[in-house]
C-alpha cells in the first residue's frame, strides 16, 4: 500500500499538501499518514510555566491534526495516522521517515508567493537520500486543479 506522508501545519499550502495526498492515496488504494510538528520553545520559563507552554503548543498540534483527519476521514472513509512530534523540522521528518519504510511519498506544499520554505528547500536540496519521492504541490493551484494532478495515473 503506497502511504503519502503530509507535514500539517494551519497554512493554506499545508492543507493543498493534504488534499494531493488524500486524492493521490484515493487513486492508488493508498493511506496517507499526517505528521503535525511542535517546534521546541527557544526560550525557557519557570519549570511549570514551561511545560504548560509546552503541553498548550502540543495540544494545539493535536487539534489541527486531528480536525484535518477528520475532514479527510468524512471525505474518503478513511481515517489517517496521526503523530505529533516535538522537535526541528528535518530532524523529525527525517526520524520518522526512517521509522516508516512503508511512507512512498513524502508530500508538501509549497506557499502561493515567496520563495521555499525551509522544509522544501531542506529536502530538495537532499531528496538523493531520501527512500521515497518528494511531492512539492503549488501553492497557486486551484483544488480542482490539485485534484486532477492528483487522480490523474
């Protein structure tokens, strides 16, 4: 079974990611897997303080994650895997890249304006090493467009 692994923020990009992924893995009798990231506080509070800080920034993962799932699993009827991992962008992608031999893509999206973001631009410039291939999906298409690219062989 192909898996389509989507990192998910609460950006426009990351949810045209998601929706490539979810029509891609609808055509291919596939499964996508959503990896939503907590990046590490850069500063640090009073012990209880910090780990509230914490604690809220994972809960808030959580519930993007899951409300994603949750449109996806009411589209398709099927539910996704979820996992929230705190930690640095590539190192974390990478760990679970390593973790999951059976993830055949690895889906982003990339904004409408500006240059890459710092995950794309990570991974392309390393895509040679990664087991599978690395979707980047426009963020200036249209989600009719994403889902003909998406279904289309």
């Amino acid at each position: 079974m192909r898996v389509y692994l989507v990192i998910m923020d609460e950006t426009e990009e990351a949810r045209k990611a998601l929706r490539f992924a979810a029509r891609r893995a609808q055509a291919t009798g596939g499964a996508v897997h959503i990896l939503a990231l907590v990046q590490p506080q850069s500063f640090n509070a009073f012990g209880g303080v910090q780990a509230t800080i914490e604690q809220e920034a994972q809960d808030r993962a959580e519930v993007m994650a899951s409300s994603a799932a949750g449109n996806l699993y009411s589209e398709s009827g099927k539910m996704p895997t979820i996992a929230v991992r705190v930690g640095e962008g590539q190192a974390v992608i990478k760990e679970y890249l390593a973790e999951h031999a059976e993830v055949a893509a690895l889906v982003l999206g990339s904004a409408e304006e500006g240059g890459p973001g710092p995950l794309i631009t990570h991974f392309a410039a390393h895509s040679g090493g990664l087991h599978c291939p690395l979707y980047v999906v426009p963020g200036g298409l249209e989600m009719d467009a994403i889902d003909a690219l998406a279904t289309d062989g």
